[in-house]
C-alpha cells in the first residue's frame, strides 16, 4: 500500500508521517520530489517506476505551488491531505522556520521575533491559496485539518479510511508541538 500525504507546510505532517513507523515493514520517504536535497532519491527515476521492498510506504510531502504532483497521486492507494486551520500561529511557525531554517525542531515561543512575520504573510498566505485550489482540483483522499488530528482526536478518521485497524493501538501524535510557550524571565 502505498500512502500519499501532502500537506501544508507547519501542519503537522512530519509527526504524523513519523507515526507510521509503529507499523512493521513501513518505508517512510520525506519530500522524495519537491525538496532539491532528496533529488538523489531513486535516482531521478520516474515516480511511476519506483520500487519499494516494503509493505507499506508512506511518502510525506509538503505542498508548494512550483511541484507537480500528478505522477505521485497516479500511484498512491491512499491520499492524506493535511492542512491547518489557525492560520496566525501558522504563519509564525512557517516564519520561524524560514528565518531559523529549523523545520523540524524545538523553538522557543519567547525567542521568536514577531515583527518577521509581515515580511512572509504574502508567500504564505499564496501557498495556503494555491493548497486549497490544488485540493479542490483532487477531491480525492481524505482531508483533515492539524487542529482535528492534534487537540480533536480525528485520528481515528484517519485510520478508518487507511483500513489499518492496527494502528488504533498506538499513541497519536507520537511527539510534542516543536513551539514550546515559554516566557523569558529574568533571573535577577
């Protein structure tokens, strides 16, 4: 079975994408065609004639408006479209990781500078744009949203459409928030 998620970037899809390794004989491929770093990825070979030697494959991507992803819906059994509702504490979380380039890491809330945010909200408010149009055009998979799977328990939709009972008895989500609220105090 191959598992298609595609998702918003600061939605959560990397915990989730991660979950998956509770199940045995899973291969879990992050961003194998719209990150330049993962290009070595099956050698450039079509997606059509990629070969896996796992039962499972889950390929995690984060949607940008320049990938074509056509050719990896073609081969997917399941789609997973992830994207989230509270767009403020979205865009501070993207911000943050394009000024720090830490995506996937603990950060501090109190450490962050707000006043970054102005200069991203166009590029993201395009890319969440052009997220809901592309997933307009592909009515396809199931769609949920960071909030239903992280504080609403959805995760059980998620497992339902997947047909993969097994996964009811593993703990979701299987890491905490990357942004830690903190606040700085001073010691004196």
């Amino acid at each position: 079975m191959i598992i298609v998620i595609i998702a918003e970037p600061r939605s959560g899809s990397t915990n989730l994408a991660e979950w998956f390794h509770n199940i045995r004989n899973v291969e879990i491929i992050y961003e194998p065609i719209s990150n330049p770093n993962m290009k070595w990825f099956k050698n450039n070979e079509p997606i059509s004639e990629w070969k896996f030697d796992k039962d499972i494959i889950v390929i995690k991507e984060t949607f940008n408006e320049t990938t074509d992803y056509t050719e990896l819906i073609s081969i997917a059994d399941k789609i997973i479209f992830l994207h989230r509702e509270n767009y403020n504490e979205q865009l501070e979380s993207f911000t943050h990781a394009m000024v720090s380039n830490n995506w996937d890491g603990v950060w501090l809330d109190a450490d962050f500078d707000k006043s970054k945010v102005e200069n991203f909200k166009s590029l993201f408010s395009d890319i969440k744009n052009r997220y809901r149009e592309f997933r307009d055009i592909h009515p396809i998979g199931i769609e949920v949203s960071y909030e239903e799977l992280y504080f609403n328990s959805k995760i059980e939709n998620v497992i339902d459409y997947l047909e993969l009972p097994k996964l009811k008895k593993y703990k979701f989500p299987i890491n905490t928030k990357y942004r830690v609220k903190h606040e700085k105090r001073n010691l004196i």
